[in-house]
C-alpha cells in the first residue's frame, strides 16, 4: 500500500475530522468557563462574593477535567511542600479585597497589627532583596494560613517535580505548569479583570503582598 492510499482512506480522514472537530471543543470549554463566571460575577458588588464564585467555578472545573480528561498532567504537589511560596504572586484587585476583609473579621486588633508589621518587614526586605522571600503566610509548619482564601495565582500553581521548585527559589528559574490547571486559572482571573474593566476601574494585576499591605494600612 502507497502512502497516498493510507492517508486517504476515508476511516482515517473521519478520523482527523473528528479530532479537529473534538479539538475545537475541547478549546471552546475554557472560553465558556471564563464567560459564565463573567455572567455570574457581572452584577455582584462584594469581593467576597466575587470571589466566592470564582473558587466554586474553578474547583469544579478541576473536578471534571480530572475526571474526564485524566491524561492531563500528573503534578508532584502535596500538603506541606511550599518552596513555591518563594514565587512573587500578582493577582486582581478583588483578590486583594478579599483576602483583607477576611483577616480584619478575623483577627483581633492586636493580630492584625502584628500582621500589618510583618508584611512591611516583608515589602522592605522584598525592594532590597535579590532573593526570593518566603510569603509571610506561611506559618510555621509550613503550611499556608490563609489556605481557603490564598489567590488564584497559588492555586493555579503545579510542579512536575519538587525539586525544580527547591532550585527555583535559588536560581529564579520558572516551572512549567500544568495546562489545564493553568488555564482554568487563567479563566477566572480573565474574567474578574474583565469586570474591573467594565466598572471603569483599575484593572491591572497587582503584587500580592505590597498591595495588601497598602489595604490593611
Ligand atoms: S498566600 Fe499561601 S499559598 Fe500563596 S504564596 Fe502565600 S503561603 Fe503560599
């Protein structure tokens, strides 16, 4: 048999037409995540709304691509590892806003000021660093102490291999991240600038810890 006669076989260019076609679907699901958090999010004021909504859209988006599309990557994350929390983290606005409203119904007085201090200590040490620091959230065990409301941009994060990560904090290297995590993520933040964007607002991403610190102030 000639190549020609293999590649013409009309089995095989039904094929190729039902992958362009499975392909095309495939891609069109991120855009349709994205759009509907945008309708969700469209007339709602509250951050803590907001991004309670975001967190429901992305937490079942990854339920159904691991379970439907369980090729995607398999990632080497697990509790307790956080040399990505050396990675400077930028996020939206209403990330921000969250997080701050969080911790001031959270902490007492005497807390908060505490936190505010340590987060200074952190922007200061950060504008004369050549190095990665270690966020200020990460407690002592290492684990992340505002878990349930850290940014899309720590949740978006994957590793393949931890120690990429451990070297990364030294040589300031990037992992590669897993796709699909990655762009569901993506989704989320894409729509909350969108919303910004629409309510005439600053849109721009900001540092994570400079600017909340600036919101505690
Ligand atoms: S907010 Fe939490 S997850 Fe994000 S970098 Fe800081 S400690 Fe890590």
């Amino acid at each position: 048999m000639s190549s020609s006669e293999v590649f013409s076989e009309q089995a095989v260019i039904e094929t190729a037409e039902q992958i362009r076609n499975a392909t095309k679907r495939y891609e069109q699901l991120f855009v349709d995540l994205q759009s509907q958090i945008s309708l969700d999010i469209k007339d709602l004021d509250s951050p803590v709304q907001i991004m309670s909504v975001c967190r429901k859209w992305t937490d079942d988006a990854l339920i159904f691509f691991s379970n439907n599309f369980p090729l995607h990557r398999k990632t080497d994350c697990e509790k307790g590892c956080s040399h990505c929390c050396f990675l400077p983290v930028t996020c939206p606005p209403q990330v921000i806003a969250d997080i701050a409203i969080y911790l001031k119904n959270t902490l007492s007085h005497q807390e908060l000021t505490q936190l505010q201090q340590l987060l200074q200590k952190y922007v200061l040490k950060q504008e004369s660093s050549q190095h990665r620091l270690k966020c200020p959230f990460l407690n002592q065990h290492d684990l992340c102490s505002i878990y349930e409301y850290r940014p899309l941009a720590c949740r978006s994060f994957t590793s393949p291999d931890q120690q990429l990560c451990l070297a990364s904090v030294r040589d300031g290297n990037t992992v590669t991240q897993d796709p699909v995590q990655h762009r569901i993520f993506m989704a989320a933040t894409s729509a909350l600038v969108n919303l910004c964007k629409q309510n005439g607002l600053p849109y721009q991403q900001v540092k994570f810890i400079p600017s909340l610190a600036n919101v505690l102030e």
